[in-house]
C-alpha cells in the first residue's frame, strides 16, 4: 500500500515544527562570534546533526559572559542572569553592554523574541 498523504519536511519545516529553537541557537553561535565572546558560529546544519556538542558550545559562549542559557532542541530557549529568568533581548543586550560590543541586534532577534 502505497502512502499519498506522506510530507516530508526539510530543515527549514522541522525548525518551524521544532518552534525555532534550531535557528534561534545559531543565531545566538552568530551573535556571540560578531561580539567576539565566540570564535566560530555554529550552523543550523551542524545543531541538526550534532545538538548536544554544538548547542553546549552557545551555552558555554553564553556563561562566559554570566547569562545562563538553557538551549532546548524541541522548546524555546531560555536565559538567565543573576538566577532571574530574562528574555531573549534583554541577553543579547546584556551581551553587548557587558563586552562593549555594539551591533545591531534586529538581525538576531527572532519573530516571537521577548
């Protein structure tokens, strides 16, 4: 029996599905590597086939500059800084404030960002 009703989804489908958390944490790697806190942005394509090693390489980028981040492959990701949970912006500008690095951040910032 032969399935018509079948869809497979490309990277950019599966990221929608996964509520964006693919994009948001390259988008963070990038970030990071423009502000100097890492040195080379990790791709969607590597977070799809390597989560685990790559998405704690953006976790450590953030520590070294005191946020906490929590990247969650299937959730949206969250940040944290002195133990109080913060928003996405509010992590980027703190990241700028805190290297003395200041970029224009409209380019990370996803759709739903807080």
């Amino acid at each position: 029996m032969k399935h018509i009703n079948t869809y497979e989804l490309d990277l950019l489908d599966l990221d929608t599905v996964t509520g964006g958390n693919i994009s948001e944490t390259a988008k963070d790697s990038q970030f990071l590597t423009e502000i100097g806190v890492m040195n080379d942005g990790i791709s969607e394509m590597r977070l799809t086939f390597a989560w685990d090693s790559n998405s704690a390489a953006v976790d450590a980028g953030w520590a070294s500059i005191g946020i906490v981040c929590v990247t969650v492959p299937f959730d949206t990701n969250r940040y944290y800084l002195n133990g109080k949970q913060i928003g996405r912006k509010a992590a980027l500008n703190y990241a700028m404030q805190k290297t003395g690095k200041y970029i224009r951040i409209t380019d990370y910032l996803m759709p739903y960002a807080s």
